[in-house]
C-alpha cells in the first residue's frame, strides 16, 4: 500500500546546527501517529520541511507516493497536507468564518456551508462574524483546527492541539481527531502532553537532536530507555 | 504677522484639505499595500503615478480623449508594468533586508525617471482640459479637483470594497496578516504578491491621471506622491489600510491650514517636519499599527 506520507532520510540545518538529521519514517493512511521529542529535538523543523515552510537540505518527502519536497508550500497544501502551528495562527484581521472560507477555492455558497458546519462542529457557530484576533487563545485554537479541514486534506499535521486548550473543549477536540481518523485521513501530531499522545496515537516518534531514536506503540516508547534517556537524562 | 481667520477661511481649508486628501488616500493605499502584503516599501510609487500621467497627457495630446476617459487606459498600463516589474525585480528581495528593498526600489525609481527624461525629454507639459471654478458662497474650488475628488472617492471605495468582499480581496489581507498561514493554508503567495503589486501600480495611475489635469506634466513629478504617501501611511499607521483614509486626510487638512499661515514654500516643509515628528513621538501612527 501506498504510504501516506514517506520521508526518506531528511536533513536540516540552520547555518551550523542540525535541526533534523537523515529522519526517515513512514505513516499509513488512516492512522494517528504521534511525534515526541525533548524542546528542540527537531519536531517543528520537520513539521516545516513536509509543508514546505523550510527547504529541506538532503532527503526526500513522498505524499501519497508522489515527491512533494521542492513543492511551494501553498502547492502542498492544495495537494492534502493540512497543518496547524505550535504558537497558534489565525488571520486575527478577518471574521472565525472568513478565516475559513480564505482557503477554499470553488463554490462559496458551499464553502461557507461547509465554514458555518465547521465552526458549529466546535461549538463556535455564534462567533462566526467575530473578528479571530478578538476570540480567546483556545477559541483561536479551534479556528485554526477547522481551518486545515476546510480543505479536506488527507494528511492533517497538528503542531501541540492541546496545549492551552480547557479540559472541556480537550475531550472534543480528541474526539474530533478520532473521527479524521474514521474518516480514512492520517494524523500525524506533535504534543507534550503524554496523556494525549497514549491515549490518540497507535504510533509514536521519537526525536531527539535530530535523530529518530525510537518508533513503536506508545506503551513501548514510554518504557524505552533511551526514550527515558532523552527525556530525562541518565 | 497678523492673520484674520473668518469662518469662511476655515470652510475653504476644510473643503480643499478633504479634495486633496482623498487623492491622497487612494495613492497612499497602494503604497500600503504593498508594505502590507510584502514589506517593501516601494520608492517608485510615485514615478509610477508619474507614468500614469504620461499615459493620459499623450491620449490626450495625439488623440483628443478625454483624459478622464484616459483612467482605465492608465491603470491598466500600470497593472501590466507593476507586474513585470515585480516578477523580473521585485519579488526577489521581498523576503531580504529592508534595505535590499529600499535600494532595489530606489534604483527602479531612478531608473523610470531618467528613461521618462529620455523619451519625453524634460518639457512641461500639460492637459488643459477643465479650467475654472466652481463658487459656492464664499468657497471656491477648481473644477478638476472636484472632479479628481469624485473619482478618487469612488475608486478608493471600489478598493476598499475589493478588499473587503471579495474572495482574492481577503487573500491579500490573509496574506499580509500571516504571510506563512497564508502559504500552508494554500494560497498561492507569489501571486497574490505579483497582483498586489499590479494593483497598487494601478492606483497610483489614476492618481497620475487625475493630476494629470491639474499640475504640469514632467519626468519628476513623482517624486513627491512617493514622499507623500509614505507620510500618509505613516500618520495612519503603516500596513492598515483603512489608516491611509485618514492619513489622506489628515495630510490634505494640514497642508491647507498650513498655507493658511505660511508661505506655499514653507507649508510644503510642514508635511515633512510633521513626519519627523509622527515617526519620533508615535511611530505607529495616529491609528496605532494594525486595527480594524
């Protein structure tokens, strides 16, 4: 089967630091993989180089069997990867629901459809004409997450979904990635909180310094040593 | 100096500063655009409206247009031209240092005004069409600047409602909110950049156009319209568009009253002396920076 997303031995650096360093992984449609590491092993890095945000040195990057690294990022992104940002990004100048209906090409009277579905789908339906820069941190969170899936993209990459985001909005939010998944998409997630990473994912990553260091079921990764090592020293 | 100010003075100030500020407004948006979407400031702004007058003043000459008539010929010349010019110069020093910018676009400036020497030699020109005033009780208001007012206000609106409404409208200002959302959320950037830029030509075209039948004609008429804009962006605060209105506005009342109290050459020095002054006491603008 074709994988949904393929990176073969994909390097990065910023003038004398390795920032990712030959990764190579593999991700089958229709699963949630997750993606760990210690601060500055290398998981945004690598997030920016499949979306095309970073050129990537050496390496290369498959979607779906197709190359995608040397790809604009907007060509990527039509192509079905979808992501989110680490420190959250709305367009803070347009509506909850223009933010969603920027990114679609097509039938507008769908597309906003489609938008007011989204935004009722986290319980923002009543914010849809609200300027995001004026909805709160989480709320933004939220905007952001539907947003990716305003183009129905088969590969969703969600960089820290449940940071800053209340216990209460946390479980929809789970259960909306679940359901991505049920819907046949990839989810590939980078977060610190270990609760949701062994609760969501069937396959975790380990980055540290660059390097994968370790790949398997989440309860195996938890009791890797050299996961351990990296975490929290010898 | 002893000035007699009478209600009528200030009636005149007002009207003539609100005339020549929507000019203003509409050339300056350009300007803020292309800070906005790209973070260039471009020095040739104002040779491009310069162009845009040429455009005119020789439909005008060789074929009897109207030169008000002259207006989509004009911007559409200059959409064309800020196009190529952003895709064989520009786009390349978008992502560099300011300076990088400042210079390439300091230099394509220089570079339109010496050509224009060249083709058009440096001779005055003019398109006398529209001469006289209307009088209005007291006030009285030459007949071009009212109507260079009128269709400044109706294509400033048409712009702002561009932006506003539409869907490549909302790109633009999804691009120069977050150029990188922008990007991962699949707009295509580079050509949101290459019409933003076409654009922004554009309307400083028509301002060409509509001055066109105001002032002379001559290669370095422009010059000025780049220093001008620059001034209005930053009164109403750099990258918000709407803040170009009121730094349009602002800029067409201060130059009135100033020349109220002044000599024409000194009321021309205020507009700079009160950049200094915006740019030290409150550098993002009277506005503050981004708003809706």
């Amino acid at each position: 089967m074709t994988a949904a997303l393929e990176l073969d031995a994909v390097k990065k650096s910023f003038g004398g630091v390795t920032a990712v360093n030959g990764v190579s992984l593999r991700l089958e449609p229709g699963r949630i993989y997750g993606l760990i590491g210690p601060n500055g092993s290398g998981k945004t890095t690598l997030f920016n180089c499949i979306t095309g945000v970073e050129r990537r040195d050496a390496g290369r990057i498959f979607f779906q069997g197709e190359r995608i690294d040397g790809l604009k990022p907007w060509q990527i992104a039509v192509k079905g990867v979808g992501r989110t940002f680490q420190v959250t990004r709305v367009f803070p100048e347009l509506s909850a629901l223009e933010n969603l209906l920027v990114v679609t090409r097509g039938d507008r009277a769908a597309a906003e459809r489609r938008g007011r579905e989204l935004l009722a789908f986290v319980k923002l339906e009543q914010l849809a004409g609200e300027y995001a820069g004026n909805l709160s941190y989480g709320q933004q969170k939220l905007v952001e997450f539907v947003r990716v899936l305003m183009r129905d993209p088969s590969l969703v990459l969600l960089d820290e979904p449940a940071a800053g985001v209340n216990r209460t909005l946390l479980n929809d939010l789970l259960e909306a990635v679940r359901r991505l998944r049920d819907e046949g998409r990839t989810v590939l997630l980078v977060e610190h909180d270990m609760k949701v990473v062994m609760g969501l994912c069937e396959v975790v990553f380990v980055l540290d310094h660059g390097d994968k260091i370790a790949e398997g079921p989440p309860g195996i990764i938890q009791a890797d040593e050299r996961v351990i090592e990296a975490y929290f020293g010898r | 100096m002893n000035v007699v100010i009478t209600p009528a003075m200030i009636a005149q100030v007002v009207i003539s500063g609100l005339l020549s500020g929507t000019l203003y407004a509409m050339v300056a948006l350009g300007l803020a655009l292309i800070f906005g979407v790209m973070r260039v400031i471009n020095i040739a702004h104002g040779p491009m409206l310069m162009l845009g007058a040429y455009v005119t003043f020789f439909l005008y000459s060789a074929f009897g247009v109207n030169p008000y008539l002259t207006l989509p010929a004009s911007m559409a010349v200059l959409f064309v031209l800020g196009m190529l010019l952003e895709r064989t110069l520009v786009f390349r020093v978008v992502d560099a240092p300011e300076l990088s910018s400042l210079l390439l676009t300091f230099g394509i400036s220089i570079a339109l005004v010496n050509l224009a020497q060249l083709a058009f030699t440096s001779d005055l020109r003019a398109v006398e069409f529209l001469t006289g005033s209307f009088v209005i009780g007291p006030v009285a208001v030459s007949k071009p600047r009212i109507v260079a007012f009128a269709f400044a206000a109706i294509i400033t609106a048409a712009a702002f409602l561009f932006l506003r409404n539409t869907k490549l409208g909302k790109a633009i200002r999804a691009t120069s909110q977050s150029r990188d959302v922008a990007m991962v959320c699949g707009i295509n950037v580079g050509r949101i950049h290459l019409i933003t830029f076409g654009f922004a030509a554009a309307l400083a075209a028509a301002g060409g156009t509509l001055i066109a039948v105001i002032v002379a004609i001559q290669p370095e008429m422009g010059q000025i319209w780049t220093f001008k804009s620059f001034l209005v962006i930053v009164l109403g605060g750099a990258g918000n568009y709407p803040g170009a209105l009121v730094g349009g506005m602002l800029l067409g009342l201060i130059e009135q009253l100033a020349s109220l109290f002044l000599t024409t050459q000194l009321s021309e020095a205020v507009a700079y002396v009160l950049l200094v002054l915006v740019l030290l006491i409150r550098p993002t603008g009277i506005l503050g920076g981004r708003s809706t």
